[in-house]
C-alpha cells in the first residue's frame, strides 16, 4: 500500500515521540509498504543518511517538511498534510494526530490514528470524536488498555472493539543479539569493573532523576550509568554531582540510538525510576498510561529490571521478569514535593530506601538476576516493531492476511 505517515514530531530530534514515528515508518517499509512521512517543517531539511544515523535505521522514508505555524495551532500544517497525501497517491492515512486522522476520512481515505497520551483539553477531545463520527475505514492504536479506558473517560464516547487495537510499543531485536556479558560491555565502553546500574532515556519530571540522585549518593560503591538526556539536563545534574561529590555517575548525554544496547548490556541491573506524575515531552501527565520504549530495550538486553510499580507497566512487565517498586510522587531527598496523598505514597525516605535495598539484594543475587533477564528477553520477542505494525495493518485492512 502506499501510506502517507502524518507525524506532528519534530524531525530530527530528541523526542521519544520522534523516534517512535521512525520505526514505525521503518518498520512499514520492511513490510513492503510504500511510505512517505510528512512533517513540520521547524528546522533545516537533512539527509535521509543523517535521519538513518540519527535514529539507527536501516530503511528510512522518504520525508517532507511542511509548512508549520505554532500559532495557527498546526492547522496549516494538517491542510499542507491532506494536499501533500493526495499528491502522493496514498491508499491510506496513517497519522498520530485526530486532525489528520478526521480529514483523512472526510476526504475518503481510510485512517489509522496511533494515540500515545490523553487527548489535551476539549478541543483535543472534540477533534477525537469527529474521527470517531466521521464515516470510513478507521482504526486507532492504543499502547496501553489504560490509554483507552483514559480516551474514552476523556471524550464520553465508549469505543467499538473491532476499530481498536492495543498496540504496545516495538523493540528491534536484531540490535540485540550477540550483546557481551556486563563485564565484557564495560571493559568495551572503558567503564569501570564495578557493579553497575543503569538508566537510558530522557529526564522529563518524573522520569526519576531525583531518584537516581539519591541512590547514587548512598550508593558509593555502585556505578550509575546514566545515557541520554538534553545538553541542558545533562549539564545541570553533572553541577549537582559535583557539588553533592558524587564521583559514582557516568553521564553520556545524547547517543545514536544504535549505540544504547551497548549501554545497556553494561549494567547488571536496569531502572525505571518513574513517579507517580510523569511529564511528557508535550507536557502532560502520561503516568496512567506510560508504556516506553526504554521498557522493551531492557527486556532485550536480558538484564534484570527494577521498575516503579505503575499499573500500565504491569500490562507488559510481572513478577516473573521485573523487580518493583514503589514511585515517589514527585521530587525526593533534599527537595521533596509535597504528596497528593500521603497515605498512598508514603515517606520519600522510605521509598529511598526501598529502592536501595533491592538493588543491593540483586546485585548480590546474580542467579535471580539471570533468571530475570532471560525471561524478559523470552517475552519481549513478541514486542518487535515488525510483528507490531504486522498486527496493526491486518486490523485495518482484512486483505492483507
């Protein structure tokens, strides 16, 4: 099929957002589908070779900037789409946007819209429900049963079953596969021999940076690994570190995606450190829903998994192949937030604790530790972006099984 990819994500960039977009689209051109990707033009064009480096792809799409003013609340940008997907002779719209998603289908095209987050205000929520009422072929994807049960609440509409999918999050496991023992990845990544816990990702609030903070902290003889992050957050922890002297926190920054498994290889354990409120890059509370990438790659690293014990979570993770935790409800150590309910959440220095204590309790269980990482690695085999999008495409269009 030809499919226009209609993504309101800056691209390139750091977003996980953006890098979603990417494999689905790379994963859909493994597929035999015909892609072009369109998307806001906030920047200067790049190469498709700087998008494949950027992103660690192996099939890149063709992509198109379009025009994109902030303050016409990207209105232009979902006409400029419309036009740009009729031009391009697409079969189908495949969109991450309601807008998209309902002109697509008043204009005759059948639609699939993928929802990450809760729609933001009425408007999101009006724009929804005209893609919901728009005649057509559609479907909508849902990384988390939450996610619905949170759009439906959002809108006041109750989904029909056979238009929705719950399509979590992909890994590639070909990244994956012949990854050395932790041992071996650090003496590779010059890191130092040590017991070592790790974290990839963004440091939006709530991602568990305060978190990491303190557990470094009373953690002296354990490394902490830290990849990714904006050069601002990373410049910002790197000053608290010192002042604190924390010398335990290895900082990277921004790495091509292609190079994280390494990283992550290097740790013997593997945090998700997330609260209660979690901010997005859009700056909504996702904690209800969250279903990260990051999640996936661990489980593919074969390494044992601490995470904070969030329902949504618990759709991919269990007992069997993760550790859990409580989360704090907001910033903890020296600047604690106040709790929205004290009883539920507990004290911040208790939840401290609590973390510290399995940490230390797996690092000295390698058995458990193995045994963790095996069975997410088992399970994580049905999370690829390929069989994803596989499932994805024979939900909205029955022909192609």
């Amino acid at each position: 099929m030809k499919i226009a990819l209609i993504t309101n994500s800056r691209i390139p960039s750091l977003t996980a957002n953006s890098i979603q977009a990417m494999k689905v689209a790379q994963a859909l051109i493994q597929l035999d589908h015909e892609i072009c990707m369109f998307a806001p033009r906030e920047g200067d064009a790049v190469s498709k070779q700087a998008l494949a480096s950027h992103y660690g792809l192996r099939s890149t799409p063709d992509l198109e900037w379009l025009p994109s003013n902030r303050h016409l609340k990207r209105f232009d940008f979902i006409l400029h789409a419309a036009l740009a997907a009729r031009r391009f002779h697409a079969d189908l719209i495949y969109t991450w946007l309601p807008q998209s998603a309902a002109l697509g289908l008043w204009l005759g095209y059948p639609a699939i819209l993928e929802m990450h987050a809760d729609v933001a205000g009425r408007m999101g929520a009006w724009w929804l429900s005209q893609f919901w009422k728009a005649r057509g072929r559609k479907l909508m994807t849902v990384t988390t049963s939450a996610l619905r049960n949170a759009l439906e609440r959002s809108t006041q509409l109750k989904f029909p079953n056979d238009a929705v999918l719950v399509a979590p999050n992909g890994v590639e496991l070909e990244r994956y596969t012949g990854l050395p023992d932790p041992s071996e990845a650090r003496r590779q990544l010059d890191l130092p021999e040590c017991p070592t816990v790790g974290f990839t990702g963004h440091i939006y609030p709530g991602r568990g940076a305060d978190l990491l903070f303190e557990l470094a902290k009373q953690m002296p003889e354990v490394r902490f690994l830290w990849v990714g992050g904006t050069p601002e957050l990373v410049e910002l922890w790197r000053g608290k570190l010192g002042e604190a002297h924390v010398t335990n926190v290895t900082m990277t920054g921004f790495l091509q995606h292609e190079k994280i498994p390494l990283y992550q290889a290097a740790a013997d354990i593997l945090l998700m450190p997330y609260s209660r409120s979690v901010e997005g890059s859009s700056g909504q509370d996702i904690a209800e829903v969250i279903n990260p990438m990051k999640m996936f790659e661990y489980m593919a690293a074969g390494r044992a998994i601490v995470s904070a014990d969030l329902p949504s979570i618990r759709e991919v993770l269990n007992e069997g192949n993760a550790v859990f935790c409580e989360p704090t409800s907001g910033r903890v150590g020296s600047a604690i937030l106040p709790y929205r309910d004290q009883q539920v959440s507990g004290n911040s220095e208790l939840i401290i604790r609590a973390w510290r204590l399995t940490i230390e309790s797996l690092l000295r269980d390698e058995a458990r530790r193995l045994m963790l990482g095996a069975q997410a690695q088992r399970e994580v085999e049905k999370f690829t972006w390929m069989k994803r999008e596989e499932r994805v495409m024979r939900r909205a269009n029955p022909k192609l099984d």
